[in-house]
C-alpha cells in the first residue's frame, strides 16, 4: 500500500518519468525502517540483480552502513563515499540523499574506477615524495666524487701531477668537460628533485630586488663576457625596489631562467624589466588579488632575449621534466628539470610564470609574485 501511495504521487508530479531515466541508480528508502520502496532500471544494472529482488532488502544490506550515509548527505546537503554490495562484490559508490515525506530519494553513481585512479595517484604521490627526499638526501653522495674528478683532471691539466704529452692533456681536458657537463646536470637534478619532494622551507624577509638580480647576473659573467653579450636590467618603473618574498627561491628561479637565455642567445642583449602590473593583469595569469590589494602589490619580472627562440614542439611541457623523457635532445630534458624549478618555486612564492617565444626572433619570461607582506600571508 505505501508503494502504491508513492507510485500516485509519481503520477501527479510526473516524478516517476523523471527518476526511471536518470543516469544514475535511484532508490526510495522509508526513513524508520531502511525498507526499499522503489528503484529504477539503472539500480538493478547497478547491483547486477532485479528491481523486484533489491525491492525485498534493507537498504543497509546495499549499501553498508547505508542508512547512515543518506542521513548525513540529507542533513549536510552533500554527496558522500561509501561501499555497496552487489553479488558478493564490494564497490565504491557516491550517495546524495534528500528527504522527503519520511522517505529519502537516493541517488547512486559507481565511482569504483575513479576512487582507484584517485588511490593509484595518491599512492604514486607519496612514491614521487619518498623517491625525492631519497635523492635529496644522497646528493652529496652523488656530487662528491664527481667534484673529485673535477679537481684532480684540472690538476692533471694544469701539471701538477708531472709533464703529460698532448694527447694526454686533449683526454683530461674531455674528462674535464664532461664531469663539469655531468655536475652541472646532476646539481639542477637534485634542485628540482629538493623542490618537488616539499623539502624546501620558505624564508619571507625584505630584500632589495634589483640587488639580486644585479648578483644573478654577476655570477654568470663569465658565460655572459664569452658570447659577448648585454645584460641590462631597467628597474625604473616599480614603486619601490625592496620587496617581501623568499630571496633564495627567487634567485634559483632568475638565475636558471638566465642561464637559458643566455644559452639561447649567441649574439645581442638580454633585458630583465621589472614593473608592478595592473590587479587586472594579475587576475589574468591566474592569480586571485586580495581585497586589499593595489597595483604595487606584485610585481612583474620580465627577461627578454632575441636568441634563437624555442622551437614550437619544445614548448609543450618545457615545464613539466617527466614529458621531456622520450625526448632524445639532453639539452631539452637538463632545460626542462631547470624549468621544472622554476615552476615549482614560482608555486612557493604563490606567483605564476609563462613564456612567450618565437623561433630566431628570441624569448620571453614572464614571472609575476606577490611582493607584500599582506600579500603573502593573505594567499596563504
């Protein structure tokens, strides 16, 4: 008879139509007892049985513990996570229930496929972190006796272990280079491995900006006076130049975004901008001003070159190293890991970065950051 009366408000409502085509599985559940009322055809494909069969059980014998869950999604007006039963197999469903009359409305959706790729990832995420706090902490291990080939090959080189004849020196001097080639690969490795895996501490203080740079510039002088090239850093458009952000991220993040231009570049100039932009602009790259906020808030580092630029197949996850693995060009993957430190401090400063490029007409860096103490403290 209860059946029957519900059937007859389906009818004046239409709501019967509505539920038996649903997409999803739907049950109709008196609230006292657990006693299934009514279901549609997608719950009896759902459960691998008939509609005449989930009729005649509990809902708690559907769903475990299934009762509970439509009464904390009714009451929460939220979805929830749950285990269901079907044949003796347990799988894993998405309840959202709503009350009504002293009957809950159920729908049901199988989420066991996604509930596994979520697991899978969550798992393959603390592999990653495990895997580089691993190396971060070996890095030394590592480095050490490359640094040790280093070293007594430039001895060698230099004759402090006695006269070598030609074809000698031409060796060591490819060991050399190739060791110094090797170090420099094997320290941007463990820098993005350090990133990566959550390890790094963030230091906030109050530092001159411009003084940075200047030093991100003086430590790569000596690649820079090689080719020849003009390095200028015009600072007159900010507000002001002492900034609070985490000195440190910021100098890895210029000075491996320089390293590249300077790579790019054979002949010309490298400029590096800086201006406060528009909170218009900032919304635009992605992120979110807070209330607030005014237009020296953050500000805007731009490293311009006209090298060579970055082929259009390259830039499709230069940021992302692990897309670079089928790659064959090494210099592309070493690129990439420098990028992929990049990103990731730029995600610490809680700024957002790009790259604008065109092929023998140079590239462009973009790098927006919080540069306020309210800044930071409200992103976070």
């Amino acid at each position: 008879m209860q059946e029957m009366n519900l059937l007859n408000l389906f009818s004046e409502v239409n709501m019967k139509d509505v539920l038996q085509y649903l997409p999803d599985a739907v049950f109709v559940v008196d609230e006292n007892s657990g006693e299934i009322l009514w279901v549609n055809d997608r719950a009896a494909v759902i459960f691998e049985t008939t509609k005449d069969e989930l009729k005649e059980l509990n809902f708690d014998e559907v769903v475990i513990k299934g009762m509970e869950l439509a009464e904390q999604s009714s009451y929460k007006d939220v979805s929830v996570i749950g285990g269901a039963v079907a044949n003796s197999k347990e799988f894993f469903v998405e309840l959202s229930a709503n009350l009504l009359d002293n009957q809950y409305f159920i729908t049901i959706r199988d989420v066991t496929e996604m509930t596994n790729i979520l697991t899978q990832a969550e798992k393959t995420g603390r592999l990653n972190k495990d895997k580089n706090l691993m190396l971060t902490k070996l890095a030394n291990e590592f480095k050490s006796p490359m640094q040790s080939i280093l070293g007594f090959s430039q001895a060698l080189n230099d004759g402090l272990g006695g006269e070598i004849n030609e074809k000698q020196r031409k060796y060591v001097r490819i060991i050399n280079k190739n060791a110094t080639e090797l170090l420099y690969f094997m320290n941007k490795f463990f820098e993005f491995a350090q990133v990566e895996s959550k390890l790094y501490e963030k230091n906030m203080h109050v530092f001159d900006v411009v003084d940075l740079i200047q030093n991100v510039i003086a430590e790569n002088e000596v690649m820079i006076a090689t080719k020849k090239l003009n390095v200028s850093v015009n600072a007159d458009e900010i507000n002001d130049k002492y900034i609070y952000s985490d000195e440190h991220a910021l100098k890895i993040i210029l000075q491996n975004i320089l390293e590249i231009s300077i790579k790019l570049t054979e002949i010309g100039n490298i400029s590096i901008d800086l201006f406060n932009p528009s909170l218009e602009d900032v919304e635009k790259v992605g992120i979110k001003p807070i209330k607030s906020a005014v237009d020296t808030s953050y500000m805007h580092i731009r490293i311009s070159d006209n090298g060579v630029g970055i082929p259009e197949n390259d830039v499709e996850g230069i940021f992302e190293p692990y897309t670079q693995l089928d790659k064959q060009n090494r210099k592309n993957l070493v690129r990439s890991i420098s990028l992929g430190s990049v990103k990731e401090l730029v995600k610490v400063l809680h700024g957002a970065v790009w790259l604008e490029t065109e092929v023998m007409k140079g590239t462009i860096f973009n790098l927006v950051i919080p540069v306020e103490n309210g800044a930071i403290q409200q992103d976070e």
